[in-house]
C-alpha cells in the first residue's frame, strides 16, 4: 500500500514537471495555420459582424423570416388568375357542401321535447335509454356490435356544421318538425 502510494506521488510529481515545462517552451515554439484555416476563420469573423448575419442568427427570427416569404410567395401566386381561381374553387366546394344549424337563444332548464331516430337501419334495436331533466341518451345497437348513440342535452346557442356530401341521411323527428 504503501509502495503503490509512492508510486502514484512520484508519477504525479513527473506528470507535473512535464506539463510546466511544456507550456514554458510553448511560446518559443511559433505555431502556424494553414491558409485553408485562416480562409474559414476570417470567413466566420465577417459573417458574424456583418448586420445580415445578427438578423437571422437565431431560431425565432429565422422562423419568422421563412414565415414572412411564405406569405409573400402565397400572395404573388393568388395575384394570378388561374391560381386564384382554384383556390377561389377549393374554398367554394369545401363550404357549399356544409350546413350550419343554430339554436340561437332556445336555451332551457329542461328537455321539453325528445328526439328520436324515426327509421332506425336495418338490424339495429334499443339497447338502452338514460333520461334526466337536463340530457337524454339512447343506443342502439345491432347484431356486429355496430353502435349509434343519440344524446340530447339542454343548451345555450349550440352550433352545428354538417357535411351533406354523406351518403346515408337519417331523418329526426320533433313534434310538428322534421330535420
């Protein structure tokens, strides 16, 4: 133990002696890149100082850079008619396929009225029914395991968009009403 202690103790103290020496000759040593370096480095320095470089030299800047170009090509390509034109279609077929019901100010404490499916599809069956005063939930079910589940609540103004591209419509009734 003790000859491994002496042992480390010497090898530090020769580490040492080599590591002092070495940075005492350093400076006498003259050191010299090579061209390709010094051509990079000066590259980098210019870069850096240059007003283009502190502008986009960060994530969010550059995001916003990128951001601010995507507009302005997207804006360039609406100016021209054709383009315009198709995204002018997309939007009109997008929309006109929609339909928006509002219950605007038909809100209530209570169901007055219930919903149900009038023609349910074929092999369908109730399989269950939860009514309360503020919201009503039937399922139905058929023989796949295939579920449709109607739920009724009390609301303030509720808003639906529908998409009436879908092939199978069901229809709902309420009392003097058909939707």
């Amino acid at each position: 133990m003790i000859a491994e202690n002496n042992f480390n103790r010497a090898l530090r103290e020769a580490v040492s002696s080599e590591l002092s020496d070495a940075i005492l000759h350093e400076a006498k040593n003259p050191h010299t890149f090579s061209d390709d370096f010094l051509r990079k480095m000066d590259k980098l320095t210019k870069a850096e100082q240059s007003r283009f470089w502190r502008m986009t030299s960060t994530v969010p800047k550059r995001i916003a850079v990128i951001m601010a170009s995507l507009l302005i090509i997207t804006l360039t390509a609406c100016s021209i008619p054709s383009v315009r034109a198709a995204v002018v279609g997309f939007i009109k077929e997008t929309y006109d396929n929609c339909i928006r019901l509002f219950t605007g100010g038909v809100g209530s404490n209570n169901i007055s009225d219930q919903y149900g499916i009038t023609e349910l599809p074929d092999g369908f069956a109730e399989i269950g029914r939860k009514e309360s005063d503020a919201r009503c939930i039937v399922c139905y079910q058929n023989e796949k395991g295939d579920q449709i589940v109607l739920t009724q609540s009390i609301t303030e103004d509720h808003s639906i968009f529908l998409d009436n591209r879908v092939e199978q419509n069901a229809s709902f009734a309420k009392p003097s009403h058909n939707i």
